[in-house]
C-alpha cells in the first residue's frame, strides 16, 4: 500500500491545477539526508489515503504533477512508463521522482 495525496489549488494556471503526491507507506513521517539535500515525507504534503499501487498510478497518470518517493511507489512509476530510470533522483538511498506534463 502507498499514501497518495491529491493537492488541488486554483492559484496556478488550470493547466498545473493538481498534484498527485505518492509514497511508499513505511516511509510517511521520515527525514532523509545526504549532504545538503534533505528529504522529508511529511504527512502534510503526503498523507491522503491508503491505495493499492494501481489506484495510486491510476491518480498519478491523470495528473499534470506527480512526486513518487520509496521504492514501491518508484519501481511503479519506472513500469508504468510515467518514470524513465533515468530521472530518478536518490536522497540517503531513498527513490524520488517529480512528473511534470507540459
């Protein structure tokens, strides 16, 4: 199972009105580190509602902006072909992704 957050705002153009925030469920409340770079998954940006990994790819294809952290929620992302490997940025080994559709 995976958290996945819909943020819904009117304050950008409607093009980039949604976000689709997605991590893995062990990961929700954790800090990691490397070097400068910090990543936090909180549950104010993250914590929505539990979902099967389809339901939470079904979310992320249908909006403009997705993050995907853990590497449940990334692996997915990576096979569902809304990820290329490439794109994968790591943060103390944690998997981490934004999705941008122009």
């Amino acid at each position: 199972m995976v958290y996945v957050k819909i943020h819904v705002t009117t304050e950008v153009s409607q093009d980039f009105s949604e976000v689709v925030a997605i991590c893995d469920e062990g990961l929700l409340g954790k800090k990691f580190q490397e070097g400068d770079v910090v990543l936090h998954v909180n549950e104010e940006f993250f914590k929505g509602f539990l979902a099967t990994l389809e339901e939470a790819m079904h979310h992320a294809r249908n909006a403009p902006i997705a993050v995907f952290v853990g590497e449940i929620s990334v692996s997915k992302a990576i096979k569902e072909g809304l990820v290329h490997p490439d794109a994968i940025l790591r943060v103390g080994g944690v998997p981490y992704a934004q999705v941008v559709r122009l």
